[in-house]
C-alpha cells in the first residue's frame, strides 16, 4: 500500500509539474545588493524526460550547439564579436544535470552581463541566433562534434566504479531502467540536425520565461 500511494505521489508530483505551456512571454526583474553585474535566466519548458526521452535529448543536445565552449553559437556572437555579455551559459534541468531529472523541466539560457549591459538587445540576440539555426542548419561536422565531446564527458564520468554506480542508481530509481546510463552515448549519436533545428525553433519569446537581476539596494 506504502508502495502504491508513494507512486500515485510522483504521478500527481509529475502533472502538476507538466503544466501548461507558456502563449506569452512571462517577465520578472529584482534588484540584489550581492549581485556584482547585472546578469538573466531565461528558460522554456522542454518534452517530458520521462515520457518521451527521445524528443527530450534533442534540447540537451541543442543547449551544447549554442553554448559549449568558444565555437559555439551564443558565446561566439554575444561574448566574442558583440561583447554584450561577460559569459553565457546553457544547459538542461535546474541544475544543470539533464539525464538525472525524474520531472518535466526545462532548457534555461543564462548570462552576466557588464556594467550597464542591455538585457533586451542581448534576448533579442539570442533569439535571432536560435532562428538562424533553426532555418540555415548547422555547420558541417557541428552537430558530430557536439554529441562527441558530450560522449566523452559522459565517458569520463563513468571511469570510476563510484561514479558509474551512482549514475546507475539515480537512473534506477527514476526510472527503473539503470542500463541507460551505458546506452547515452548511443543514443545522443542518433540525435538528427533536424531534430535540433526543432529544437531551435521551439525557443520562441513567446514561450520563454525571464528572470532579471539587477545590482544594487532594492528600495
């Protein structure tokens, strides 16, 4: 009975953390005395990882494109030529883990701003480089690079027995399914350009929730 009540709690957990699907953008700012420089999150909800796992990996794969190291999209265009931002940063699940996520979440953009920065020319940035993507494609040999430094990441993870057996575990009780964890490097491999140009096309302002932080003594 135990069993059965603590299921139908992560069902219920798992609905109401679905949602529904932002139509209009959704905007909020706060002033924080800490903050060094103004920086943002911004963030769209992404496919169940549970429920459908293989339109799940495209987004994971899809945060990697735009912002893995200096030849990426996002740190190209807004770090380097523009100089709009100080970093960029992307990724999948709160807290940056994308395959150790039992609940819906979502792909969150972020980025530091310098002194006096302006966060809507730097969205309006990100936005055009998510539509190119989304309609030019990308750059031959871009999306083989990506999943391989993603499978290598995952592969050095795992190079030590503790560090396989907690993957293992936490795929174990997510999911019941702990092989996964030796099936991940397959399966990003499987991950097509078409799938991230969706993916790219998915991350519309009108579905994309903002959180701005500006330094300074609140009033």
């Amino acid at each position: 009975m135990q069993a059965e009540r603590d299921v139908d709690r992560i069902a219920e957990r798992r609905v109401l953390a679905r949602g529904a699907d932002l139509a209009d953008e959704r905007r909020s700012r706060y002033t924080d005395n800490l903050a060094p420089l103004p920086a943002f999150a911004s963030a769209w909800r992404v496919p169940d990882p549970i429920d459908d796992f293989e339109a799940y990996l495209p987004y994971v794969v899809l945060a990697e494109v735009l912002t893995d190291g200096d030849a990426s999209r996002l740190v190209q265009r807004l770090v380097l030529t523009d100089r709009s931002v100080t970093n960029v940063a992307g990724y999948v699940s709160v807290m940056g883990e994308p395959f150790d996520v039992r609940d819906p979440t979502a792909l969150i953009l972020q980025a530091h701003l310098p002194p006096g920065g302006d966060v809507e020319a730097v969205l309006s940035t990100t936005a055009q480089e998510c539509d190119r993507l989304a309609q030019d494609g990308l750059a031959e040999g871009e999306l083989a690079r990506t999943v391989a430094r993603m499978s290598t990441h995952l592969l050095r993870e795992a190079d030590t027995a503790l560090s396989r057996a907690l993957h293992y575990a936490v795929l174990e009780l997510q999911r019941g399914e702990p092989a996964l964890a030796d099936a991940l490097p397959g399966l990003l491999a499987r991950v097509t350009e078409e799938q991230v140009r969706a993916a790219a096309a998915a991350l519309a302002p009108t579905r994309r929730a903002v959180v701005e932080v500006v330094p300074g003594v609140a009033s």
